[in-house]
C-alpha cells in the first residue's frame, strides 16, 4: 500500500493562525487515538463554522457537531 503525507491547510481560531498538522494516509492502528478540538460554548460560537466540523464542548461535556447551519448534541 502506497501512503501519501500532505499538509493540511492553516486554520485560524480567534484571529491566530495555526499550521494544523500533516495528514498521513495509510493504515490507523487499533490503540491509535484521534482527539477533538475542545472548546467551550463561546470559543464555539466564535467560530466560523462549516456542516461537518465536530468538537467536544467543555462547557457542556458533550460532543457537538455542525449541521445545517447549528451545532447539534451527537447521540450514541
């Protein structure tokens, strides 16, 4: 299997731009982790958000996700 490792594009949160990481496709083993960006509700709402973006809300401890133009509780 061929992996490929890009840069993933700078994001900005409350004026500061940030190099988010690198994105490395391949194979994602079992005790691999990937964690949220956390947030409380105002952080949240600061954001210029785009349906499908998901974070963990602090304010609330729950995950949250955008979803025709609200953030919406995720349910198990």
């Amino acid at each position: 299997m061929t992996e490929s490792v890009g840069q993933i594009n700078a994001a900005s949160f409350f004026g500061d731009t940030a190099l988010l990481g690198t994105l490395e496709a391949g194979t994602v083993a079992i005790s691999d982790a990937f964690t949220l960006p956390s947030l409380t509700t105002t952080e949240r709402d600061a954001l210029t958000a785009a349906n499908g973006m998901l974070i963990y809300n602090t304010s609330t401890n729950t995950l949250q996700g955008y979803e025709n133009g609200s953030w919406v509780n995720m349910r198990a």
